[in-house]
C-alpha cells in the first residue's frame, strides 16, 4: 500500500478492493497462515453449523414434545460453543489481519509467529469494543419492540425491520469493523473506538454501507446456496456433489472474508486521509512495537490527530 494520502482519500470502492487484493502479495506466507488457522476454521464453522443443527432440529418436529428435552439441551449447548468459537474466530482474525496490514504499512518486520505474539493484547482491546458495539445494539432493538398481535403495527413492524437492517445494521456493521481497526492502531479502544469510528465515518458513510452490504449479501447467498445444495439437497444431490459443492463454498467464504478483513484495514486509512489526519509512521510502528512487548517511546502514545496535508 504505496499510495500517497491524497491518493488514498480519493480511493473509490473499486480502488479499495484493488489495493485491498494487491496486500498479501507482500508476505504471502504470513497470510497463507493467517488464512489456514484462523479465517478457514471460521468460514467452516458458519457454513457447517447448519449440518448439526438440522438433524436435531427434525428430530424435535418429529418426536413428541415430552421426548425433546434433551434434544433441546444438546441444541442449546452446541449453540453456546459454537457463538463462542465463532466470536473467538471473528476477533482473532480480524486482530491478525489489521496487525499485518499496518506492519506491512509502516515497514515493519512481518511474521506469522510476530502476529500471534500481538494477538492477546490486541484481542482485549477488540473484545472491550466487541462488548461496546453490543450494547449499541441491543438498546437499539429494545426502540423498536412493537405490539406484534395489532395486525397494523404488525405491519408497520415489518417496514421498521426492514428499513432497521438497511439502515441501522448496516450501518452498525461499518461502524463496528471501523473500530475494531482503530481499537487495534489507535491508543482507544471500547467507546472511545467507537466514537472516533463515528467521526471517521463522515463523508464516507454511504461508501462504508455499500461495502457492508455487498458483504452481508455475498455472505447470505453463499450460505443460501450452501443450505439448499449440502444440507437439505440429500434427495437431488449426490454424496459426492454436496462434499465438491460444499468444498467449493468454504473456499468462496474464506475468500469473501479474508479480502473483506483487508478492505476494512484499508478503508480505515482512506478515512485517514479523507480527514487529513496524517498518520505517523513513526509512531504508528511504536504503537504496534507495543504488543510485542518492545520498548515504545512517549511520542508513540500520541493520538494521531488532524493535520492539513
């Protein structure tokens, strides 16, 4: 990523994903890593949750309902695990992703072993705005609980809905990956990550959204697709077509997210640059020198704020 600020500010959505794509062409082996332990077992951990559950979930429709309690406690607990790897998964990659890129950025020493080395620290700081984010949420949910039993707000709930996943999640979504990039490069995390997030993300709000939704959307065909072909395409698909198929969805998945974890790393310097807030190298590589347990100087604790370029 060579591009000057006044380049980077200008990026459209075009050129994000061209810069975002060209990134691990620089440490190829560190990604290949990256891609192998942590976002692969992520990608198959949200495709394959359906081929548990769906057994269970036809033996409860199919048993009396005195004989599936422990059918739902089996579900209950597997579910309980599986949001705890896939959170655990989705920071971790998100933390090593955002590390490597800012190394390669401020030309420091890039490698598997220095990136996990700085992922404990770094996923506390992820985990705190992880926290934050779900707050937001969740308050926001409780705003629009309808009365669903009157047919009329029945359907004006619908719209809400509709338009809450458009505009609020959506927009939630950007605004959480925006700051789980500077919880990582910037010396905030939690609410304040969140907040410097939210003033990063004026000008660039629609940009932001577009991406997310493209995202979300490449995601859930994947996952359409995945349920129909590989998980109830028993009766129309072969054994060997469901494993090729399936096989084949994990490796657009992974893709999809992997390049997804680059754009919002690269997103987070055009919004840099956007505002001209010159970002300090210097610093930038103390700051992340941190993690590793090295020595940082006083000048790298600054908070990188704005500057005319």
């Amino acid at each position: 990523m060579d591009l000057s600020p006044e380049e980077l500010q200008h990026l459209s959505i075009k050129g994000i994903l061209r810069e975002s794509t060209s990134i691990p062409k620089y440490s190829p082996k560190t990604f290949y890593l990256i891609t192998l332990t942590l976002i692969f077992p992520l990608s198959f951990a949200i495709l394959s949750h359906s081929l548990f559950t769906q057994p269970t979930l036809a033996r409860i429709n199919t048993y009396p309902q005195s004989q599936t309690q422990h059918q739902w406690t089996f579900l209950l607990i597997f579910n309980f695990f599986y949001l705890t790897f896939l959170f655990a998964f989705s920071l971790l990659s998100t933390a090593a992703v955002v590390f490597t890129v800012a190394s390669l950025y401020t030309s420091k020493p890039v490698s598997f072993s220095s990136t996990i080395s700085a992922i404990p620290l770094v996923f506390k700081r992820l985990f705190v705005t992880f926290i934050w984010v779900s707050l937001l949420i969740f308050l926001v949910a409780l705003l629009v609980a309808i009365d669903l039993q009157n047919v009329g707000l029945a359907l004006f709930s619908l719209v809400v809905i509709f338009v809450l996943f458009l505009v609020v999640h959506v927009y939630m979504t950007a605004l959480w990956h925006l700051a789980s990039v500077v919880s990582v490069l910037e010396p905030v995390y939690g609410f304040a990550a969140m907040k410097k997030s939210y003033e990063l993300l004026k000008g660039k709000t629609f940009m932001a959204c577009a991406m997310v939704f493209v995202y979300l959307a490449l995601c859930g065909v994947i996952s359409g697709v995945f349920g129909k072909v590989v998980v109830r395409g028993g009766e129309d698909h072969g054994v060997f077509t469901r494993i090729v198929v399936g096989g084949f969805l994990v490796g657009v998945l992974v893709v999809v997210n992997l390049v997804g974890l680059l754009v919002q790393s690269v997103f987070y310097y055009v919004c840099k640059s956007f505002h001209h807030q010159e970002i300090d190298k210097s610093a930038l590589h103390d700051h992340l020198g941190g993690y590793l347990g090295e020595y940082v100087p006083l000048k790298s604790s600054i908070q990188m704020e704005n500057f005319d370029i």
